[in-house]
C-alpha cells in the first residue's frame, strides 16, 4: 500500500524485519554493576509496555499522521478504503468468536492506522473505544467527530464468507425480538465480492463513508433491524464450476445433523487413507511392513469401490465452466501409518495387472455425472477439450467421463468423426464408454448411425463375408447391451432373434469365445427384455426357446451369418449338444421376466417358481433361484406386497422357517434356497417400490437386512456359507436403499456406515463387490444431494435391474458375470422429485405444508396424502393433484394434466414452488417449538451460549410456553430460525432445562 511501516508506532505488529529468535548467552561471570542486557530486559518487560502505552494514549493524533506517510503510486494504495472496509468486517466477526479474541487489540491499531490516513474519524474513534489502551486518541480526533456527526447506516453490509458470524447473530435477535420475515430484506445490503473486481466494491463503500458510522458500530435503531441472509440460491463457486451443495436447502431438509456432510466423507477418496495395524511387538520391521501394506491392500479394496457411490451423491449437481477442464477427483491408493504419519504403498505386492483399470473408469463416471443435463454449451469442443493431454492424465477416467456424458445426454453433441476417432485410437475402456453413452442417448430412437457403429461389434448383426475384427470381449458386451437399449421397447423382431441367437451362443471356433461368457449371455438377455419391454407378452414366439434356455434340453439348431464360423469346434470347452444352463438361465430368465413384466401370466410364472422337493432343489444353481423369484415377481408384479409374509409365500414349504426340520435333511441346500429367495424377493419389493419411501416395504426390508446381518456370525453362515450370506446381505441393502432413495434416512446410513467398516483380516468374505455394493447403497440414501429419487415405471425397473444385478464382483478386475460399465445405468431410472416452497416475497426458502391427491385402483377419487415440504413428491403420473394447505400462505392448487406437466418442468430446473404469504405475522408456535429443540437441544460445542434471561426477555410468553414444555411434544415441523440459529453450536438440553426454573 505504499506505508513507510518502518516509521509507524505499530511497526512492532506489523513484524516488518520479520519473524527474529534471541539466543540468550549464559554469562561467565556476575557483576553488580550490570549490562546492557539488563536495560534491555527493563524495556522488553510488561510493565514497561504499559507505561509506554499509557504514554501513547496522551499523545497527539497529528503526530500519528505525520510519521507514516502513503505513496500514492504504491500498486494497493487506491485500494485502501476497500481493504479497510474489508478488514473492519472481518474485525467486527471476530469480536463474536472466542478463539480470536487475541487479536483483537493488535487488529484495532492497524485498523486506526488506515482509518486515520484516510481521515475516517468515526472509525478511529470507534478503535480507540473498543481499545484505549492500544489505540490512540486526542484533540483533533474529538474535532473531526464534532463537525462530522454520526449518522445511522441504511442497512449492515453483508459480504458472502466474511462476516458470516456477525450476520447470524443479529439476525438470531431480529427474528426473537418479533422482527417479520417480509421486513428481513431492506436490511442487508449485500456487498459484492471479489468477482465483481475492486471498483464494485468500492461503490458500496461510498454511502457507508458518507454516513460517517463503522459498519460494525451500534445504533438506536438495531434493536429493530436485522440482517437479511445471503441470496437463498447463490451456490458457492469451486473450480470445477457450481457447487452442487446448496447449504440452505440441506438446513431446512436435515437441520438436527450433518448427515450429508458425512455421506460426502464417508466418499471421498482422494485422501490416504489411516493403516493402523493392530501393534505385535513379535513381529520384526520387515514383518511388521508386510503385514501393514496387507492391510493397506484391504482398505484399498474400498477405497476402489467408493468411486460408484460417489457419482449416485453428485449426481446432475454442476454446470461446468466451460473454459476449463472438469476436474476428476485422485483415487488414492497409498496410506498413512500412525503416529508418525509414515507412507505406506502397495510396491513390491504381488497384485493384478489391472487392479485398479474399473475404478479409476468408475471415478471418470462419477466426475462425469456431475453435469446436469440442462447445462449449457456442452459440445463436441468442450468434449475433446477434456481430452488426456500428458502422460500424467489417465485415459481410463476420460473413458467413464464419455459414459457420463452419454448418460446425460451430453453425447450426443459428438460429431460422427470425433466417435470414429475415439474407437480407433481409444483403448478397450475408451470403446465401452462411447458405445454405452452413445446408446443411452439414443435410448428407445432406433437411430440408424447408432445401429451400425454397434453392428461392427456384433458379430450376428456382420454379414458372412465380412472380415474378422479383433474386438475385446468386455467391448462386444457393451454392444450388445447397447443394441437393446437403443431399440428399448420396439419389439422389434430382427434384433430380438440377434439377441436370442448370440445368447445361446456356442463356445468357439477354436481359442474363441471361452472366457467369461456367462457375462455376454447375460448382456444379451437383458438386451433383449428391453427391446420386447412394453409388449405385455410374446409378441414374438420367443417364448419357448427361452424356456429351453432357462430348464435345458438340446441346442437349437445353429442360423444366422455366422453359423458356418461355428462348426469348428472350440478347443477349450466342451459341452456336448444340451444347452448349457450355467451359461444361458441367467439372463434368459430376466429377459423371460421383462417380456412378461405386469403380464400376471399364470403359466408364465408357475414356471419361474420355487421348486418344493428337495430333490428339484438340488438340480437347481441356487443363485438362479434368486433370478427366478425377481422374474416372477416381475410377471406378477401387480401382486407385490410390501409385508413378510409375501416374502415368505415365496419361499417353498419345504424351507420356510416355521417348517419343523426332518431328519436326514441337507441343511446346506435348505439354507441356501431360503438366503437366495428371501434376498431375491426383497429384491423385486425394492424395484416394486423403488423411489416411494414407502413405510410398508422399508420396515419389511429392514427388518431382512438386520436378519442377513445378524446371520453372518450365526449358524446359517456356516451352513450356506459365509459368501452366500454376504452376497445376499448386500442385495437386501441394496433394495432397502433403493425404497428410501434421495430420503437420506439415518437408520439405514447407519448400516451402511457399520457395513463399510468392517475391514481387515476378520472379514474375510468381505471383498470389493461387497464395498461397492454398501457404497451404492450409501449413495443411492442421498441420490443427487437429496434432489433425486428413483421411479419404478418399466423403462425405470429395467434399468434397475442392469445396473443392480445381485451377483457383484469378487475384485476390481472381475467381471465374468456382469460387465462393471452396467452398474451406472441407474441414472436412466432417476428423476428429480423435490419440491422446495419459497416465500414470493422475502425470496427465502421455507417450510409449507401440502395434501396430495394419489391415484388409486381401489379408490377412483384418488388417496390423499399429507406431505411438508420440502419433500420428494411421488411419480407425477400418479398424482391427481397437488394443493397448498397451509395456514400462513394462500392456498392454491396444481391439478393433473397441464398442471402437473408443467410443475415437471420445475422439478428440473430445482423444484422452486413460489407461496404467497397470507398476512404478517409472529412465528408460528410450533414450528419454533421444533426448531429451538432440534438447534439449542443439539450436541456439539458452543461458540456462543444461550442465557436464560435473555432469551426470555427476547422472545415473551410464547417461548417461556415452550422452554416449560415436554422434549417429547415437540412437532415434525420446521422453520427459517433454525437456518440462523444453526449456525451456532447451542449448548445441550441440560442447560435449557434450567430455564423453567427462571
């Protein structure tokens, strides 16, 4: 700023030579004469600074201003009232927070300093009151305030992030003191801030230093002031463009927690993580190293999983800038080892070569879907913009951001030169990713270029005479899930009998063919109970030869193009001329399943039941009977219902557990049959009733889940297994969660949270299909931050099923049963449902109760339903109207039809429900009832403490009603004064118990 600080009176703050140590030199000798380091000590002592400082407030201010003189052509000097206005609000928050209270005197005389030089006399004078021991003061200052005067400020200045505490403050007592909410906005004037540059700053300084008045300094009249809250849609700005957390709605949706908060730690990954291993003082160095990079090895196996969470929390929540590249969260795989913090890696390990290729895909996925579909000026240019430039970036993350970006929609924007160069100069990942994004967005068009881009993957779509291409298998699997989505509900007979045929393809010719086909055979199957989805039924004669798929029997003849390729056999597997059921029954029964979905087909479904002997039990893969009963409760699906005992009905009699045993009976087996149909019945209540929050289904799958968890320690896991009861715990989370999707519920956080933890030589069976699973489920709990939930319509289930297929992977690099890429196609079954009320006249986010009309087969007026909002609405098409029934707001109501289409459309764009507040008035009683209790009665320290006496004083009759009342009265209802008053960490019910006593 130009200040010669060398002559200031302050220069010993300021620390201008900076920072010196003295060593002080022990003496040979005493003298009784003394030293000069005696006389040195006298003048470094405390007493001395007091004298001294009782000297400086005699002094005279002109001679302040005459020692430190400004240059003018100092880069900061014009600035020098904007850091000055600045700084003096930061001083003024300070003076709220007790940790700071040390700087406060040093903070005051620099701040006198610059208000002098700029002749501010009232902020000098308003130093030298808060501190005359370090401030000075004297003749001329008390003349500038006599001609100057003291005028009131218009309204407090509000600078977003700086005097964050001092605003909440105020606000606490303006609200207490009977301030109204229309009235809250004419006192702030908001600052702008460093993006608005120097010069709009000091604009807002010019009526401030006219007024003469500290902006911190009391006046008569803010006893009925206040101080407005930020814009209630102001996003906070991160470099990779909008924040997705809007602090404000989280208050009002969760204000007695921070379960949000801890959902994003809980997925983070981009920290080392803490190898404590447990201390053996047997163990030699070199042992104990081995034996902490094991654990490491087991931590990293979450860490890796964490990635599919993440994309489900921050889901459609950014607008990306678009000069600059998204940025793509690190996947750490290093830790840190207590207590020194020594770094702990995987080298010399014996590990896969490809161990981390699927998560670091899975964390481009997740970055990627962090753009909201509706975000502007994503184009093929900012696409290749994103491109790996260096070494250094991964081009496995680029991959899975392609595939977010086709999940999106965003893809789309990819000229067909650009996708041809992607899949000739990509690698396998980069190839999965476009093929899947390309045809989610062309989900259901049957476009044509789509179609022959994955026709050149699949070989049934090739004509005969066409050359071989040397294409990766996981690349074949993705086409040919592709073909089904981009012809999703066409019935459309060639690529159903494609499909049908490359299902039941034979191994071959030669090397050809032999790994992992049971996860192609189920790409194809599902692929084709999407294409005959909406069909009700065989449209197309299909029936039967799933039948032989799915039970047995001899191989169809071989047709098609490629059937002479086939003749040769393979020289890997043999498997005669009977249908492989092992391969085949899999994704023949989802795709029986989706063809007859709400069909009620009593053949069908008599099909797909649970054999009853033990001896059909036994011929059965009990994991397929876990497919067989999702199928049927898909044929049946209008028969779901959300109770154990349809849980148990589909179980045969033979294992249900009020079955008394037989002797002679093979426990293995019964209890394997009652894990995999229990696990797979939740499984079909969880899509039946995906996104519904309904209380029915979450207590029944509950209930399963704490069953599967408390069996993992018990003889069940024993006799079916210890990774069968595991696998079937993670379905049964996984449905649970997919009930109470974007609810963020605390019961099942909590399980989720117990289930992650459990890391480390005593869990064996807990692998990395098991973290992905608990981490899903995790995110699945706080689906797009609370904005999403998920909807059960056929497309939706469909969806569901592909991307939550019980069978997860053993490792990172697994995927022999269902490609990893298929476990993000949940985005296609998401949909914003919340609806957010806000005051049309303070512009403030609120509380506001609502009745909506459900429509019903039982009841053709519909069901009505009582919901406060903020909340997720139920699926729009069921939903017969919408009304406003609130005593504080006008009511009004939004009706099917055009009403509902268009409150839709605001679902997407934030879920902005303007109310209009019916006349002023006090706060309503019960809603501060609940807010006092769940803000002042919460744990956590105290920044500021509530006393008795004035907050009785404050608030009157209605708040002493309350604070004499019972804890277990209080309401479900929320309000506002819970945003300000949260910001403060209130002291414990114990304290607020003593105030009845007043």
């Amino acid at each position: 700023m130009g200040y010669q600080v060398e002559r200031l009176a302050i220069a010993a703050l300021l620390d201008v030579a900076g920072p010196s140590v003295s060593h002080q030199r022990g003496k040979r000798c005493r003298s009784e004469d003394g030293t000069d380091e005696d006389w040195e000590f006298l003048l470094s002592s405390e007493y001395h600074a007091e004298v001294e400082a009782e000297g400086r407030a005699a002094t005279s201010v002109a001679t302040a201003t005459v020692e430190g003189r400004v240059d003018a052509t100092a880069p900061l000097s014009p600035h020098m009232a904007t850091l000055l206005f600045v700084l003096h609000l930061v001083y003024e928050d300070c003076k709220l927070d007790t940790l700071s209270a040390d700087v406060l005197p040093d903070m005051a005389a620099v701040l006198q300093q610059l208000a002098l030089e700029l002749g501010w006399a009232p902020y000098a004078d308003h130093y030298w009151r808060d501190w005359p021991g370090q401030c000075q003061a004297g003749a001329d200052l008390a003349s500038r305030l006599s001609v100057q005067g003291a005028a009131v400020p218009a309204a407090y200045p509000y600078l977003v992030g700086v005097n964050e505490l001092s605003v909440h403050m105020i606000m606490v007592y303006a609200l207490l003191r009977g301030e109204r909410s229309e009235g809250l906005s004419r006192l702030l004037r908001t600052v702008p801030g460093p993006a608005a540059g120097p010069s709009g700053l000091e604009q807002t300084l010019e009526p401030e230093c006219a007024d003469g008045q500290p902006a911190g300094s009391e006046s008569a009249d803010d006893g009925e002031r206040g101080w407005q809250r930020p814009d209630a849609h102001q996003l906070s700005a991160s470099p990779a463009g909008r924040q997705w957390i809007d602090a404000e709605l989280v208050r009002l949706r969760w204000p007695a927690d921070h379960r949000l908060e801890e959902a994003q730690q809980l997925l983070r990954s981009s920290r080392p993580v803490c190898v404590a291993a447990p201390p053996r003082p047997e163990l030699s160095d070199h042992e104990r190293q081995d034996e902490q990079k094991r654990l490491l090895y087991a931590l990293c196996q979450r860490t890796m999983a964490l990635p599919a969470g993440r994309g489900m929390l921050s889901l459609h929540a950014a607008a990306p800038v678009v000069t600059q590249p998204l940025a793509v969260p690190p996947l750490c795989l290093t830790g840190r080892a207590p207590p020194r913090g020594a770094t702990v890696d995987l080298a010399d390990m014996d590990l896969p070569v490809n161990m981390n290729v699927w998560p670091h895909f899975h964390n481009g996925v997740a970055a990627g879907l962090r753009v909201a579909p509706d975000a502007a000026q994503i184009d093929a240019a900012w696409i290749l913009y994103n491109r790996p430039k260096t070494s250094a970036e991964n081009p496995v993350e680029h991959a899975g951001f392609l595939m977010a970006l086709g999940l999106n929609g965003h893809l789309a924007h990819l000229a067909r030169l650009n996708v041809h160069d992607y899949l000739i100069k990509g690698n396998e990942m980069t190839s999965v990713g476009v093929l899947l994004g390309l045809a989610a967005c062309k989900r259901g068009t049957m476009d044509v270029n789509t179609t022959k881009l994955l026709s050149i993957h699949v070989e049934s779509l090739l004509p005969p005479t066409s050359r071989e291409l040397d294409i990766a298998h996981s690349i074949q699997v993705a086409a040919v899930l592709g073909v089904g989505l981009v012809y999703q509900g066409s019935n459309n007979r060639h690529m159903a009998e494609v499909l049908l045929r490359e299902m039941s393809r034979p191994p071959g010719p030669e090397m050809e063919n032999s790994c992992d086909r049971e996860a192609f055979a189920l790409a194809a199957g599902l692929g084709l109970g999407l294409v005959t989805l909406d069909g009700g039924g065989d449209q197309l004669g299909l029936t039967a030869s799933l039948h032989q798929l799915i039970f047995g029997g001899n191989k169809p003849p071989l047709t098609g193009p490629q059937k002479e390729k086939y003749k040769t056999p393979s020289y890997h597997i043999r498997e005669g001329d009977t249908v492989n059921t092992d391969v085949t029954a899999a994704g023949a029964t989802l795709a029986l399943g989706l063809m007859y979905m709400g069909s009620a087909n009593r053949a069908v479904s008599d099909w797909l039941q649970t054999p009853e002997t033990l001896y059909l039990l036994d011929l059965v893969r009990p994991d397929l009977l876990q497919l067989r009963t999702l199928s049927r409760a898909l044929v049946l699906w209008h028969e779901v219902r959300p109770s154990r005992q349809w849980v148990e009905q589909q179980l045969p009699p033979l294992v249900r557990p009020d079955h008394p045993p037989q002797p002679g009976t093979d426990c293995q087996t019964i209890q394997q049959v009652y894990c995999h149909v229990t696990s797979g019945a939740c499984l079909a209540l969880g899509l039946r009733y995906a996104g519904t929050a309904d209380p029915d289904a979450y207590q029944v799958l509950l209930h399963y889940t704490r069953a599967f968890i408390a069996h993992t320690t018990s003889a069940v896991a024993e006799e079916a297994g210890r990774p069968t009861v595991e696998n079937c715990l993670c379905v049964t989370l996984t449905a649970l969660a997919m009930v109470m999707a974007g609810t963020g519920d605390l019961e099942v956080m909590r399980i989720c949270r117990y289930l992650r933890s459990r890391v480390g030589p005593h869990h064996s069976t807990v692998n990395y299909g098991s973290h992905m699973a608990v981490h899903m489920s995790l995110g699945l709990l706080f689906l797009g931050g609370g904005r999403h939930t998920l909807c059960n319509s056929r497309p939706a289930v469909a969806a569901l099923i592909c991307a939550f297929f019980p069978r997860y992977p053993l490792t990172s690099c697994d995927g022999r049963y269902h490609l990893q890429a298929f476990r993000h196609l949940y985005v296609l079954a998401a949909e914003p449902r919340l609806l957010v009320p806000r005051d049309l006249a303070s512009g403030q986010l609120t509380y506001c109760r609502l009745v909506v009309t459900l429509r019903t087969a039982d009841s053709p007026t519909g069901h009505q339903v009582a919901m406060q909002a903020p909340c997720l609405l139920p699926q729009l098409d069921t939903v017969l109207e919408i009304r406003v029934d609130d005593d504080r707001f006008w009511p009004f109501t939004v009706t099917s039809g055009a009403g509902v289409q268009l409150l839709g459309e605001r679902l997407q764009s934030g879920g902005r429900l303007n109310v209009k507040r019916k006349a002023v008035g006090g706060l309503h009683q019960q809603e501060l009832r609940a807010q006092l209790t769940q803000t002042l009665g919460g744990p956590g320290q105290a920044i500021w403490s509530a006393q008795a006496e004035l907050l009785l004083s404050s608030v009157g009759s209605s708040l002493l009603a309350y604070l004499t009342g019972r804890w277990a009265d209080v309401g479900p209802d929320q309000h506002q004064l819970c945003s300000y008053l949260g910001f403060f960490n209130a002291p414990g019910r114990g304290d607020l118990s003593q105030l009845s006593q007043v």
